[in-house]
C-alpha cells in the first residue's frame, strides 16, 4: 500500500485534532490513566517517590499525610492536600 497525501483545511485538521483529543481524555477517563484530582495509595506513592506500601503508614504519623476518604479499605487523598503536605515537609527538613 502507497502512503498517501490527505489535503484537508486549517478548519478540518482542527476539528480532527479536537476530535481526538476528546476521544482521548474519555478513554483516559475510563480506564483512570489521567491525572485525576482524588488519588489512590499507588498513585500518590509515584506523586511523592515513595513505595505504595509506605503511603499508609504516613498517614498514621503525628502531621502524617492527610487520608481525604475511604473506598472500603482503600485510601483516598486529594491531589492538592498532598502536595500541601509535601511541600509543608520540605519547609520543615
């Protein structure tokens, strides 16, 4: 098969571009690959370099990582508050 040369408009390339991108952020979406504001203990681990198994025991030190909610036994945290809390732990050190 011969590549081809699609012509199309500045109009057209964008509508294509939006189209995709959209397409993209609903697959991101379902399959929780984007960024999402509210994080589990895996993703906040990646977020501040440490090993998934160490995000709940900081939550339970005095100024420990603040826990937003509980999916069963599943940790949940807000993006913003851990980066707060990051951020309050490098003022400190």
């Amino acid at each position: 098969m011969k590549d081809a040369i699609v012509v199309m408009t500045g109009e057209q390339l964008r509508d294509l571009i939006s189209a995709a991108v959209e397409e993209g952020i609903q697959k991101a979406g379902s399959t929780g690959e984007a960024t999402p504001d509210i994080l589990n203990c895996v993703q906040v681990a990646a977020l501040i370099g440490v090993h998934p198994d160490t995000v709940p025991r900081l939550t339970r030190k005095k100024n420990g990582l603040p826990v937003f909610g509980r999916a069963g036994s599943h940790l949940r945290f807000r993006r913003a508050d851990v980066l707060n809390w990051l951020a309050s732990r490098r003022d400190h050190a």
